[in-house]
C-alpha cells in the first residue's frame, strides 16, 4: 500500500525569454482572496445568482488580436454564461493570464471552455511551467487544479496547437491550509471526480463551501447497489472539511456500495481519493456499522468505523496508482456490523508530476544567461514549459523520493554556442553529467561548489583560457573530465588537487586540424 501523497507546486514568472510569444495581464479581487474572471463580459463587474462578483477581461489583451463570441448552448446544460474569448494566435504561441499569490498559499483553480462546433481547436492548458492538461472539445469541459504558489504570481497558460484556442470563465480561489496539499514535493493535482454522493439533483456550489467547490451528484453509470438517504439533522459540534448540506446526504447499502470510474489515463498513475462520512443516524453507536474498503479490489482501510474516534464524522484519504479505471468499493464486514456501508461524499485527485521547483528556476538562469550571446539559437528556442515533462533536448531527468523530478543530466555538445559557460550551470544541485564540448564557449571554467554531484565533465573542443579550477578537479564524486582542445594557461590538474589524478579520466592532447575534422566525423 502506497504512503499518503503528500504535494507541493512551482510557480514562476514567465522570463524575458519569452515576452514575445505571451502577453500577460495581473488580476487581484479582496473578496475572500477569489479572483473571478468572466471572459467577454460587457460589464466590468456583476454579480451572478451565486452571489460570486466576476470582473471582466475586456481590455486586459491591448496588443493581441482575440475576439468574443456567443456559444449556444445545449438544453441540458445548466451553465449560466455563454461568452467565450478567442485568442487568435499562431501554432506553437501561448497566451497566459496572470494571478496574484501569496507564496507558499494553496490554491484551486478552475477554468470553462464551452463547446461549439463552429470553434474546432486543440491547445493545452499549464500552470506556471507545469502541463495540466491537453483540451480538445467535444461537450462543455471544466478543467480544475490544486497547486501550491511558490513565488507572488502564477500563470495559467494556453498553449496552441491548431485552431485558435479560446475559454469562458477562470478561477481562483485560496485553500489555506487544506488537505489536498503537504510535504516538498512538486506538481499539480488534477480534479477527477468530486462526488456529493446522496445528492440527486443539479451540481452545486454551497454558500458555506470556503473554497467554493462544485460538487457533482454521482452518475448513474458509474454507482451499484445503492440507495439514497438523507437527514435533516443540524450538523454542529464538528471540525468537518466540506459543506454541512453535502453530509446531509448519503448512499448506503446492506452489504456493499461501489463506485466505478473508467475513464483514468492509460497509463499509471498516482491518485489520492479523499472520502467523506457522517453519520445520519444518530442512534447508531461504535461497532453497528463496519465495513472495509477496497480500491482497484486491494483493500485500503479495514473494519472502517465511523464511530471509532468518538465523533460522527470522519474523513479518511487513500492513495492509489491505478490506470484506466478505478473502482471504489466499500463491504460490510460479516458477523462483525449490524449495518452495511455509507458514504457521504468523495473526490478523486490525479498526481500531475513537475520539476523541483529549484532546477526549473535555475534551468532558466542557464538558458537566460545563454541567450545573451546565442539568442538565434535553435537548442534555445525550444526549451519551454516544464523542463521535465517531457524533458528539454538536451536534458536527462530522474524520479527522486517518488514524486520529484530533478534534472540529473544537461548535454549541449556540438549545439554552436558562443560566450561564457553560464555561472549558473554550477547550481543544478542534482547534475551529475554534464557536457559542453564541440562549441564555442570562451572565459574561464566556472568554480563548482563541494556539494556538487558531478560524475562526469566534457569542456573539450572550445575556445576557454584560464586553467581548470581545483574546484572542479577536487569533487568527490566525479570520475571522468574531458578539457582537451581549449587554449587553457595550463593543461594539467591542478597540484593542489585533493583527488589523484589516476582517477580520472583525462582527455587533453587536442590533435591537428586534419585530425579534428577526422574526429568530427567519426562521431
């Protein structure tokens, strides 16, 4: 059985680097800290029925061509407002709104795109460097994250691929110190399902819901052997975490309650499911209603009782890997329950892994410091987003403590650059080989602090002067350098060196010209 998930998100301001490509507008609202954006609105501010106060987006794009179109909508569907923004933008640019945080603040944000046929596009959607999500519409879609705020600001970003990518309605609303989030780990989570179980009518949002979630009644489809209950009973005295109306109902069975969801990624991945009990009858006392539950048929909690700690609420949160379905099932436990299960309310969130927050702030140095003298360069240009996910070219990545990615690798032989070694490179705390040959790299070698991990070095076949640092030459670790083919003072290691040169494998007789171009060649 997988541990408790515990999650943490970066966030950063998007670099000169790519002024050119997005346009950026700051957005702040005191109600509650909720910053509501209701895209194309004609007014700038308004109320709905939900007594939530939008603002409008109109004039926030100055200097890009976007436009406002009505969606028609479908006669199910419930929503309450038909304006989408149009951002008309080439393949491969991204347009991006941007939040006022508070660092290290959790927050929920929740985007609408509505369908029409009319609007065919494909984009995908981040948050900060993190890809969340790829949108390709067939029906009206609500795409929701969790993420921890690790600077003052946040970007949600839409990236296109074809069309023109276009959205109704953003949100984002603090969590404080919920639940979802906790521990040192990077990423997003991803809203999966969030279930008001005993709930039979339309979707809800709740006045006394302080992060203001949308709890969806159960699908038929994917419910079995159920039968709603509910109370009126004033539910106080309890330190609960969902609103008192979604505890007032339930689904209960005899024997056994099961909830099926099919619709998971193909491939693994990491889920939490977080579920919700309270007890509506309040005759029933510790040991009357026992059961086990179950995910994917492996069991996660047994002899579950709500009772057990003294109070008629309780909440429990499992972790789960699982691909294509996920298949919750709770069974009363023979001769040992009067009573079959309950279950008030669940929600099912999807790990969506990201890069530690501090490689991606000084991968970024890297490539800022290298774009001051390679600004043309075709490596350079396609670093963005998420420099794990999928990895940059160029960059080798590597799973740490099971939910933290960290760059481990960074080969940019033979990719013509020009001008100094950036300084920075020195702060990837978790690089182990890293490879700069056949460029054009002057200055000096960078020193390298003790702590670096280093395993393996290649300067060859650049233009550094200087020598090699004993910074360099003394790391514990590191076994192989190459710094042949550059006009260092010195081409030996230093004499200082803590390390023996017999331990290292050293390349640093440059051969002729005719040699070189052989050289190349062969490689």
């Amino acid at each position: 059985m997988m541990g408790r998930m515990h999650v943490w998100m970066f966030t950063a301001s998007v670099g000169s680097f790519i002024v050119s490509l997005i346009h950026v507008i700051h957005l702040t609202c005191a109600e509650k800290g909720f910053v509501s954006i209701a895209c194309c609105a004609e007014s700038s501010t308004f109320t709905d029925n939900t007594t939530i106060s939008w603002i409008s987006d109109e004039g926030r794009f100055p200097h890009e061509n976007t436009g406002c179109e009505n969606i028609t909508r479908q006669a199910e569907n419930d929503a309450n407002y038909d304006r989408v923004r149009i951002f008309y933008i080439e393949s491969g640019r991204k347009i991006c709104y941007n939040f006022s945080t508070t660092r290290n603040q959790n927050y929920l944000i929740r985007a609408t795109f509505l369908f029409d046929d009319s609007l065919g596009s494909s984009f995908d959607v981040s948050i900060g460097f993190t890809p969340t999500s790829h949108v390709k519409l067939s029906k009206d879609l609500e795409v929701e994250r969790v993420f921890k705020a690790t600077n003052h600001d946040v970007d949600f970003c839409l990236m296109n691929h074809y069309g023109y990518p276009y959205i109704s309605k953003l949100e984002l609303r603090p969590l404080g110190d919920s639940k979802y989030l906790q521990g040192e780990a990077s990423g997003v989570l991803k809203l999966v399902s969030r279930v008001d179980a005993g709930n039979t009518g339309n979707s809800i949002r709740y006045p006394d819901d302080s992060f203001d979630r949308i709890w969806r009644r159960p699908d038929p489809k994917t419910v079995s052997l159920s039968e709603p209950t509910n109370s009126t009973t004033y539910i106080h005295d309890v330190e609960k975490t969902v609103p008192a109306k979604v505890l007032q109902t339930a689904l209960t069975h005899t024997d056994r309650l099961e909830f099926l969801h099919n619709d998971l990624d193909t491939e693994d991945s990491n889920y939490t499911v977080f579920l919700y009990f309270f007890e509506l009858n309040q005759s029933i006392k510790t040991g009357q209603r026992v059961f086990d539950i179950y995910i994917n048929n492996e069991i996660k909690l047994g002899k579950f009782d709500i009772w057990a700690y003294g109070s008629a609420y309780r909440e429990a949160d499992l972790s789960v890997t699982a691909s294509r379905s996920l298949n919750l099932t709770l069974v009363k436990v023979e001769n040992a329950s009067d009573l079959g299960p309950i279950l008030n309310a669940y929600e099912i969130l999807q790990w969506i892994q990201g890069t530690n927050q501090q490689d991606v702030e000084v991968i970024m140095k890297v490539r800022n410091e290298l774009m001051l003298n390679n600004k043309e360069n075709e490596l350079l240009q396609s670093w963005s987003g998420d420099p794990c996910f999928p990895p940059w070219k160029g960059l080798t990545c590597q799973n740490i403590s099971g939910s933290l990615s960290v760059i481990t690798g960074l080969n940019i032989s033979s990719s013509q650059f020009q001008g100094p070694i950036p300084a920075s490179i020195t702060e990837l705390s978790y690089l182990k080989e890293l490879n700069l040959s056949y460029n054009d790299f002057t200055g000096k070698i960078p020193q390298f602090p003790k702590s670096s991990v280093l395993t393996s070095v290649d300067l060859s076949f650049n233009d550094l002067t200087g020598s090699v640092p004993d910074s360099l030459a003394s790391l514990t670790n590191l076994k192989t350098l190459y710094f042949g083919c550059n006009p260092l003072s010195s081409k030996e290691l230093p004499s200082n060196s803590s390390r023996l040169i017999t331990e290292y494998e050293i390349y640093y007789i440059c051969p002729n010209v005719n040699a070189n171009l052989a050289l190349r060649m062969k490689d």
